[in-house]
C-alpha cells in the first residue's frame, strides 16, 4: 500500500521503483513471520510453548534487521541515483558515500599513528611536516570528491550503519544520516518503539547463552506485534512516504 493513498504512477521510475521494492519487503517480512508461527500454533488460550518463544524471539529481531537493512539500502539508492553528485546532497547523506572511501580510511590511519604513541596513548607532539602534507593530500582529496559524481560506489545496502545491534540508537544514527528522521512520520514512528531495545537485549540474552527463560507469554505476545505492525508494516510506511517527499 503506498503511503497516503497517493498514486504511484505520479512520481518518478526511482521512486516507483523503490516503493515496489519496500512493498515486496514488507510482504515478504510477514511471510517469514507468518511461517514462524506455523511451525508451532499456538494453543487454545493464545499462547505459545516456552521452547518455542525462546527460538522464535532472535527470529523477531532477524525479521527487524532484515527490513532496516534493505529499507536504508533502498533509502540510499534512491539518494545515489537522484543526486549522484555529492555537492547536492545534504553533509549527512556525502558522508555515508565518504566514509567509504579509501583516502578517508587511509587519513584515518595516518593521523592514528601520528597522533599516538607506541602503546595507543595520545601524543603531545606539534604538527610536523609529514602531518602537514597528509593534511594538504586529504583536502584535496576530499574537494576532488565533493565536486564530482560518485565513483566506485559500492552496494547500497553496504552503507547502512548496524554496529552490532539496531536498536534505538543504531535507527536514528541511520535514520539522521539518510534525512528520515525530519519526517512528521519518523517521528511519530519513533515515539511507539519503546519496547524495541526490549527485543535487542531479549535476542542477545538468548543468543549469547546468558537466558535461559524465555519471555513470558504477554510479553511475547508484545514483541510479535512490535516487529509485525511497527517494526515491519508502519516502518514500510514511514519509509514509502520518505521516499516519495524527499
């Protein structure tokens, strides 16, 4: 269902291109979900088997992960294809191109090692003419690459920022880079996501070995509607609408 009713056919193939795609994410994320349940029905009173919340519960988060994922990848080939030109981007959107590129990785390492000393602590000694000219070569690297179109640019779904874990944090960090997180909607979206770093520690407790019980029927009950109607169908949309009034 496209956001706000709108028809798909006003806007550009980009942007009807992706909402095709987040549609097909959105069906296919609750595919998975509804699959998971199948497996194991659960009884007369609504309920589910412990074993079965305890496997089922990373399966949630993996179904999260899978829609952020392709969701910002979408989000950011759309950005690529409409404004190849990292002038025309916002700082925020140039970055998530920049950081990937290697005179960015290859300053990093050099301004380390010349600002650190052997055994990692900061160095108190005055810039040198060695730090001078790496400086010099990065800037101009970087004016190179902020004045023309984007080359060896790589998967678009390589830009998106997970760290270890989306939670709360890792969706705005993401959601400030790609320009969502000024949309009415993200906001909104953002205020009914409480219980999503519930699910992250939930996962990793799990996960890791350190939980043995699962969650308790309510609460599971809780996360499966957190994944199926916000983190899955009311993100899409969050997402679908972004896309069209960017």
């Amino acid at each position: 269902m496209v956001a706000r009713g709108l028809r798909i056919n006003m806007f550009s193939p980009i942007k009807r291109q992706a909402i095709e795609q987040i549609d097909f994410l959105r069906d296919d994320c609750k595919r998975l979900l509804d699959e998971m349940f199948a497996i194991c029905p659960a009884d007369a009173d609504g309920h589910y088997s412990s074993a079965f919340r305890i496997v089922a519960t990373p399966f949630l988060y993996a179904v999260w992960e899978r829609c952020f994922r392709t969701s910002f990848g979408i989000m950011a080939m759309v950005v690529r294809q409409e404004a190849s030109h990292p002038a025309v981007m916002s700082f925020e959107q140039a970055t998530l191109w920049l950081q990937r590129e290697s005179f960015v990785t290859s300053f990093i390492a050099k301004l380390h090692s010349r600002t650190s000393n052997l055994d990692g602590t900061p160095t108190r000694k005055a810039i040198n003419s060695g730090s001078y000219r790496t400086l010099v070569e990065f800037l101009s690297n970087l004016i190179g690459w902020h004045n023309h179109k984007l080359q060896n640019i790589p998967l678009d779904s390589d830009l998106v920022m997970t760290f270890s874990n989306v939670n709360v944090a890792v969706l705005d960090a993401n959601a400030q880079a790609i320009g969502l997180s000024l949309l009415p909607e993200f906001v909104e979206f953002r205020k009914c996501i409480g219980r999503l770093d519930d699910l992250v520690g939930r996962r990793n407790d799990i996960g890791h070995g350190t939980l043995a019980s699962p969650p308790g029927a309510r609460e599971f009950k809780a996360l499966s509607e957190l994944v199926s109607d916000l983190l899955v169908s009311k993100f899409c949309e969050v997402v679908q609408t972004w896309i069209l009034y960017k």
